[in-house]
C-alpha cells in the first residue's frame, strides 16, 4: 500500500461524471481530505442527477463546477485555472461517454474542457456496464487514453447495479486514494530531472526505388519503453524513432525518420544530451544508388543492388569529444555467445553500456513483450531476470540515474 502521508498538501481536482458508482465518490472526498488533500469538484450534469452539488459542496468544503457557461463559476474561476490549481485530476466514475469525449479531444462540458485543458497527470477510475467497459469503442478508447499518459485505477469485477456480473464496477475509494498517493509518490521521484536524453528505436527502412525499401522486424517496443521510463524520472527525451506501429510514448519529443543517415542527423540535431540510448535496429546496409524510379521487370534479369554501409550512429555519438553524452548506452542483439561479442561490441563501439539479448528465433524478443537482457559495464555484467519491456526500462532508467546520483 502507498503511502498516504505524500497526500497532505495536495490539490486533486475531482471529475464525477454520471453514474451509479458517483455515490462512492464522496466517500473518496472524504478519505482524500482526512489525508490532507484538498478536493475540489467538477460535476458533470448526469453526474449532478447521481450526488446532489449540496453533498459535494458540502464534503469538499469548496464550490462545485457544473457549467462551462456559468457567468459565476467562469469568472470565480476559469476552466485554465481550474485544471491549473490542482496537482492532480481524478476522474470518478469515469464513464464510457467521458472516456469517449476524453479520447476523441472534445471540450462540450466544463469537465472535458478542463480535461483537455490540463498538462497535470490524470487518474480514470472507470464504472460502468460490463458489456460498455468490453466493447471494442471503450476498450479503443481506453487504450489510446492510456498511451497518452492517462493513469487507470479498476474497474473491478463484481456484481452490477444492473445485475450483471463481470468487469465494470468503480475500485473502491480506498484503492482510489492509494493510486493517487503512488502517482504522487512516482512524480516525486524525477532523479533525471534536468537532464536530456536521445533514444534511438524501431527500424530503419533504407529505399531501393521509390516504392521498395530494405528494413528489419524491430517493434520499436523496447526503445520506445525505454524514452517513456527516462521521461518518467524527469528527463527531457528526445525520441528518435524509425517507422513502427506504436504511438508516441508520453513525456517525450519524437523525431520520426526513416533512413539511418535521418536517425544520425536528428540524433546530432538533439544534442547536447547527458544520455544517448541506443536501441534502433539501425539498417547495416542501404543501396548504394538509390533509384529514382521504380525498378521494372525489363526481361534483362534481376537488377544488381551495389550496397553501402550506413553510419554507425551509436559509435559516432560515443565518439570521444566535446558534445559526446556522459552516459552511451548501445544495445547488443546477439544469437548465441552473447556475452563474449556483446563485450567486445561495447569496447568497438566506445559506447560506456551495452544492455545485451539473445535474439535466437524462439525467444521471441523480437516483436515480444519480455525481454531477457545482460547489462554490460566496464565493471562487470548484471544478468537481469527475464521480465516485460516496460520493466527492463524502467530497470535500465533507475540504473541510469544512479550512474548521475554517483557523480
Ligand atoms: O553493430 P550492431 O548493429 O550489432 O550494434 C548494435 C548497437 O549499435 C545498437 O545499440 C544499435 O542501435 C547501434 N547501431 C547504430 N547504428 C548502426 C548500427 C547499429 O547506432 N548503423
């Protein structure tokens, strides 16, 4: 359980939209200000037909926000101010409609005008009907909320209002109350704050004529992650990314390319940096002389492509000199005898890291959520337990910072 003592002194700015669940929302009032907290209220109009303005007004001690065309409540307070005094949104019960309105960017009520006014974290804790919450609009939904930053508490399984049983109904103000105080705890704890960072990821794609290029299966996933942890502990990251099927991870300034030579010039457009990441799978090879037009079938045979070899961008960053980033991190994507060549690669390259994986076909690293990665050091090697993306950057990100809490 988080620890609640972070909530004392905190402003949450509490979204109740319409639905049943909105009774719970005023036990959370109360548990988030016997903390501490203070709670100021928006109210949607369904959720004013599910607590009344009198009993939130009430628990909050404050007035309650319901209209975005309220002479009183705009000019007591504008909907920038109102997103802005506070150090956190919670959205409870986050309905399908809001989540929907969320998603799509719309600003038609005073509560999805301050949603999308806000650069503060958001917490959804979404309730509604079992078949709502699975429906492939939600889930969509939901998930594209989610790539953008916005945290989610719930909902939990039980029985509904509506005597369905299954995912839909609001976690519980307690669990509520502890998401809240470990966002809290999460955006207390920026140990990179202050410094920049450019990570590398995806593929390259290397054109042979205009319409065929050369590429490789890299998802992106790993480097991608590793931005998003980085950004996470307050760094400012510069993502370079080549094509791939992800979203733009939060926090971070993305540079999409798609040639080797596009990822090394955005990557020296970024610099300084106090940190480079490089997890691209950075095409080896492009065609020598790319073809204006597209290659045709001519009966004279398969056309002969002369290749040439791309910049190394990992080893040109760790090059030594004034702009070189004080921390180089290189990945390794090996087939067997991993250790060894992935030790000779960090020497070659000049870079300070190399985060290694067995790449053999059948341990689904590529294109895979886990990972199983060796972290390479002057020092030593940390073998690391296999474990998702996601958690081998956030590792790979605590390491960072305290290889700058060292020096
Ligand atoms: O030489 P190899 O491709 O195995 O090295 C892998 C490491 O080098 C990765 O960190 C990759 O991002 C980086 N690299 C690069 N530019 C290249 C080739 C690899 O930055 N042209």
């Amino acid at each position: 359980m988080a620890d609640h003592a972070i909530l004392a002194g905190k402003r949450v700015l509490l979204v109740v939209a319409g639905g049943i669940a909105a009774y719970k929302s005023l036990d959370l009032i109360r548990r988030l200000r016997e903390r501490g907290a203070a709670v100021r209220a928006v109210l949607t109009e369904a959720g004013a037909r599910f607590v009344t303005p009198l009993s939130v007004q009430a628990l909050t001690e404050d007035t309650v926000y319901q209209d975005l065309w309220s002479l009183t409540d705009e000019s007591e307070m504008g909907h920038i101010r109102l997103s802005r005094e506070a150090d956190l949104l919670v959205v409870a019960p986050a309905t399908a409609n809001l989540l929907a309105r969320m998603a799509a960017g719309m600003a038609d009520d005073l509560a999805a005008t301050v949603l999308l006014a806000t650069d503060k974290p958001v917490l959804v804790a979404p309730a509604m009907n079992v078949r709502m919450w699975q429906h492939a609009a939600t889930r969509a939904n939901m998930a594209l909320l989610e790539s953008r930053g916005v945290r989610r508490i719930g909902p939990n399984e039980g029985v509904m209002a509506c005597n369905e049983y299954g995912p839909g109904r609001m976690a519980e103000p307690m669990e509520i109350v502890d998401a809240i105080a470990a966002i809290f705890a999460e955006d207390a704890h920026r140990p990179l704050a202050g410094r920049r960072a450019i990570v590398t990821s995806g593929p390259t794609h290397e054109p042979i004529d205009p319409v065929r290029y050369i590429a490789n299966r890299s998802s992106g996933k790993q480097g991608h992650a590793i931005a998003a942890a980085l950004a996470k502990l307050g760094a400012a990251v510069t993502l370079v990314s080549g094509p791939t099927r992800l979203p733009d991870p939060p926090g971070c300034s993305v540079a999409h390319i798609e040639t080797a030579r596009e990822m090394l010039a955005a990557c020296e457009a970024a610099l300084p940096a106090d940190i480079a990441v490089c997890a691209a799978a950075v095409a080896d090879w492009r065609v020598d002389t790319e073809s204006d037009r597209k290659l045709k079938k001519d009966g004279g045979g398969p056309p002969a492509l002369a290749l040439t070899e791309n910049p190394d961008i990992l080893a040109t960053l760790s090059r030594p000199g004034k702009r070189r980033p004080a921390l180089v991190v290189g990945f390794a994507a090996e087939t067997g005898d991993v250790l060894a060549y992935a030790t000779a690669k960090r020497t070659r390259k000049g870079c300070d890291w190399i985060v290694a994986n067995d790449v053999s076909p059948g341990t689904g690293t590529f294109g895979g959520s886990d990972n199983t990665v060796h972290l390479i050091r002057a020092d030593g090697v940390e073998s690391w337990p296999t474990m998702p993306k996601d958690a081998v950057a956030a590792r790979l990100a605590e390491a960072v910072a305290g290889y700058f809490a060292g020096k």
